[in-house]
C-alpha cells in the first residue's frame, strides 16, 4: 500500500510520500518521489501509488523520453505534461493490462504530478497539481479543492479538509499538514510507513532543491508525533462538557 500526497498553495508545492511497498519478499521499501528538472526552465515531481513493476514502468518510459528531450522535456503546459504522463501509462496498459487482467489482476497505477513550465516567450505559467488515473485522463488541483492524495487516502483526509485553505495555508504550514497527514496514517495502516520524502517547491524559483527525506528515526518526524499525539489529547480535554439531560458525563 502507498500514501502519497500534493498540496498547491499560494506559496508553491508541497509533495510527500511514504516508501512502504507490498511487492512481496522482493522489495520492502522503495522510493515513490521522482524529479524530472530541467533548471530555469521547467521542473516536474511525479508521485505513484499503486502496482509496484507498473509504476516502475511508467516512471522508466518517463524519464527514457525526458532524457532525449521528449515527452515532458518538451509539454509546453502542465496541462500537457500530465497528457504525457497519463499517454504513458497506456503505453504500459498496452503492454501488460491483458496479461495482468487473464490472471485476474487488476490494472493500478496513480501518478500525482506536480510542476512548473516556463513558455517560450519567457512567461511563467503557475505551479499546477495533476491527479492521473490508470485510464491516462487527468484531474487538476484548483482553489477550491487545493491538495490531492493517492493510495491508502481515508485516514490522512480529515486534517487536510480542515486546515487547507489556498491563499491562507503557507506552504511552510502546509508542510506540517502533510506530515500530520502522513503520521495518521502510518499510526492507523502498518502498510504505510517511512522514509517519508518530502519536497517544497517555490514557485518561479523552476529549481528541484527543496527535498529531503525523513528516516523512521527522524527527529523531526518524531517531534510531529509525538507533539501532534499530545495536542490531540489537550484539544480532547478542553472541549465543552457533554451534556445529558440535567447530568454531565464524569471521569470515574
């Protein structure tokens, strides 16, 4: 099972991931966050969630083309660039959806794709979020709805909807959002778990250098559970008494 997650803010992109796979004996932790970056002139993150040998696939035609100056080294929108991403992935559909679906497996593969392209003109288009199905069409993050995760998505939702709001989240706030996010997760499914990569991308800056990843023993990934455990139980403590008819429930 995979977590991962983007977050559009004012500010930029936030992009997280959990390294946890279910691929069997073969491979116990691989890494979701890919960079494709071409400096000063346009820079692509691409999360997967989804079949292990899939999305390694995808990810291998991806950068075979960004390599040779195809493909998303030459989308001219991000609009475009997720187009290629989701082509891709039918490339891949052709290859190996009928063999996978006879033996009764299922086609997955979900790629989030964050980025920023530079027109030719020399005009910056703003940084955009993409969600792409394993059918190849995309979605896109807006205003309203700012963030989208992929894979094991239920337990981390509930803090982004109520503390994401784009034009008042900082990416720097977002950051810990995503986190928070992420540790629910891993606290509820043991099949999400660290390295934990995390990217804040700055907008206009169309530079790959605001990565960093996060072992288990982290002290700033412990600091967020353990602090976040704590202000959980304070908030808990400090809420109205319930009442029931003319009684309170009491501690006993």
């Amino acid at each position: 099972m995979s977590y991962c997650l983007g977050i559009k803010t004012q500010d930029g992109l936030v992009m997280a991931s959990d390294s946890r796979t279910s691929a069997g004996d073969q491979v116990n932790v691989t890494q979701k966050m890919h960079l494709f970056e071409t400096p000063g002139e346009r820079v692509f993150t691409l999360l997967n969630s989804g079949s292990l040998s899939l999305s390694q696939s995808v990810i291998t035609l991806l950068r075979l083309d960004f390599n040779a100056g195809r493909g998303l080294a030459e989308a001219p929108t991000m609009y475009d660039a997720a187009r290629v991403v989701g082509e891709t992935i039918r490339r891949v559909s052709d290859l190996d959806r009928e063999y996978l679906e006879r033996d009764g497996l299922k086609f997955n593969v979900h790629m989030l794709l964050g980025g920023q392209i530079k027109e030719e003109s020399g005009e910056l288009f703003p940084p955009e979020l993409y969600l792409v199905y394993p059918q190849g069409n995309p979605i896109r993050a807006t205003s309203d709805t700012p963030y989208i995760q992929i894979g094991e998505n239920k337990y981390g939702r509930p803090i982004l909807d109520r503390g994401i709001r784009y034009g008042q989240t900082s990416s720097e706030e977002a950051v810990k959002y995503a986190l928070i996010s992420i540790d629910s997760t891993m606290r509820s499914n043991s099949t999400v778990g660290p390295p934990i990569d995390l990217l804040v991308y700055d907008k206009d800056t169309l530079k790959l250098d605001g990565h960093r990843r996060m072992h288990a023993n982290d002290p700033d990934l412990i600091a967020v559970h353990k602090q976040w455990d704590m202000a959980l139980r304070k908030a808990v403590q400090e809420l109205p008494v319930i009442k029931f008819g003319d009684s309170v429930v009491s501690d006993r």
